[in-house]
C-alpha cells in the first residue's frame, strides 16, 4: 500500500490540467478531523491526510457516513492517469469508487467551467474584430463613392464648363487637358478643375478675358460717357457693373472690373510720377542756389592755377 501512495501522489499533480480558479489545499492536518478508510490513497505520507477544498459549485456528497465525507474532502480533485492508477493496482470498495466518480465530476466541472470562460473570451474578441472590420470597409466605400461621384458630379459651387472652351490646366508630359468644372471666382478669375483631377487636388486659378468678336469693319472706340463711367464714382461704376453682369458674360464682367483696377493703378503711378517730378524741379533750383554762391565767392579766382593741369586723383599727401 506504502508503494502505490508513492506513486499516486507523485503523479496526480503533474498530470492534472485544471486551469480554473486556485483552490486552498490543507496539508498536514491533525489525522483525528479526517479519519480516512484508505490513509495511503493519494497522500505523500502515509498516515496524514491531505484535504483539496472542492472547486466552486462542486457537488459534494450529502448525508451518510461522515467518515466517507471527510474522505471525500481528502480525495480533492482527480486527475484520469491518477484514477487509472489507482484501479489498476488496488481493490477498491463501493464508497472509494464513489468517492473517486466525484472527485472526477469536480474536475470535469471545473474544466468545462474554465473551457467556457475561454470560449467566452475569444468569443467577445472575434466579435470586436468583426466590427472593426465593418466599421473599415464602410468607411472605404464612403470615400470611393465620394471619389467617384467627384467626376460625375460638380463640386461644391462649381458647373460644368460651358463657357470657357480656353481654358486648360497643365498635366504631366507637357500636355493639357480642358476644365471640366469651373467656378467664377469675385476678382475676375476663376478657378477649374480637369476631368482628371479629385477632391484631394486643388483648384486651378487663371485670369479670364473677354472673347472679342473681329469683323471687317473696325471697332468704334469707347465713348466719353463710358469712359467717365468707368474711372468716375463708385454709384455710377456699380450701376454699369450690375448692368454686365445681367449679360451673364464672365470675360466681359473680368475684362470691365480690370479695366477699373488698372485704372486705379495708373493714378496712383501718376501721383508718384507727379511727386517725383516736384522733388527732381525742387532738386535742380537748389543746385542753382548753390552754383550762385559759389559764383559769388569767386572760386574760379581763387584756384585758377589749376587751369590747364591735368586732373589727379588726391593723395593722403595732397590732402
């Protein structure tokens, strides 16, 4: 009997798999709390029981010999290679193998317990995974179909281009393509985008001119009145503004408001000219204020000697 204790409990700690929750183990109790029909069944010393608490939920004996329940609580939970052994090299009574059919129910227990806890687990983050990953492909087909409706659609503020047949935007290899959208900007540009362009790309901005229709009969130039208009105040400008803009003309309307900017342009160049013109006159008359004073003192008098000489460039010594 001593051999086969030797043997069972060498084996049945190693080869268990449990992987619940710890349970407590009592060692080395007083043999009086525990008496046990077969002391040498599992125990490291002969004669000293050794109790394993049961796993949480565990069914546990009820009623009957309270010997056969202490014993229960010594036997704790099995492992098969223990019970094997057990079977295989001893002649065991009723309640020993009721006694080891429960503690291998106490196993099974806490092994399924632990199986489902993992399966719960890896359960949850599966189902994370799956919704990080719809959460990505919904975010990809949003922007593909923003990517596509960019060239089926116009951009914000923009329309197909109808009216500006010059206007291309530069592309790779030296080559142009024709805007297809085009947006009528405040200060006379606009601005386009090309068939091959999206919305990561920026606008193209260009200036635009009117479109001047040439015939045989030379153009009559512009009255007094229109001129007035155009560099006069700003009511009278903002009217035949107004006026050029209902002909729904984009060169026309750029052509006229440059021809304001630049007019602008030439009165602030003719104030400067005017100004640089006062201070180049003011300039000469005090160079003729000092000629005369150096008449008055007779300077060519007084260095006459140097008439004739050829000049030199000063030295240290001469100065």
């Amino acid at each position: 009997m001593s051999d086969y204790s030797r043997n069972a409990s060498a084996e049945s700690p190693a080869l268990s798999t449990y992987g619940g929750p710890a349970s407590p183990t009592l060692i080395d109790m007083p043999l009086e709390e525990f008496p046990p029909l077969q002391p040498a069944i599992l125990s490291p010393h002969p004669g000293v029981p050794r109790l394993l608490t049961p796993a949480p939920h565990a069914p546990v004996p009820i009623g009957g010999d309270p010997t056969v329940t202490n014993h229960l609580l010594a036997l704790g939970r099995m492992s098969p290679q223990s019970v094997r052994s057990t079977i295989a090299t001893h002649t065991l009574d009723t309640d020993t193998y009721q006694s080891i059919i429960n503690r291998l129910v106490v196993t099974s227990e806490a092994h399924t317990h632990c199986f489902q806890q993992e399966l719960a687990t890896q359960e949850e983050g599966h189902k994370k995974k799956l919704d990080d990953l719809s959460e990505t492909i919904e975010f990809l087909e949003a922007c593909l179909i923003r990517y596509i409706d960019t060239f089926s659609q116009p951009p914000d503020g923009y329309i197909e281009n109808g009216r500006l047949p010059t206007f291309t935007i530069l592309c790779s290899n030296r080559l142009s393509n024709p805007a297809k959208w085009v947006k009528k900007l405040d200060d006379g540009q606009v601005a386009g985008y090309s068939m091959q362009d999206g919305p990561h790309d920026l606008p193209h901005i260009c200036k635009i001119y009117a479109s001047p229709k040439y015939t045989a009969d030379p153009a009559e130039p512009l009255p007094h009145w229109l001129h007035e208009t155009l560099q006069g105040p700003a009511p009278g400008y903002a009217a035949l503004l107004d006026a050029v803009k209902s002909m729904d003309n984009w060169g026309l309307k750029a052509d006229v408001m440059w021809f304001r900017t630049l007019n602008e342009c030439v009165i602030h160049y003719k104030a400067q000219l005017d100004c640089t013109h006062g201070e180049l006159k003011s300039t000469i008359i005090t160079q003729d204020q000092c000629q005369g004073r150096l008449e008055c003192m007779q300077l060519p008098e007084r260095i006459s000697h140097l008439a004739g000489e050829p000049m030199h460039m000063p030295t240290n010594r001469h100065a």
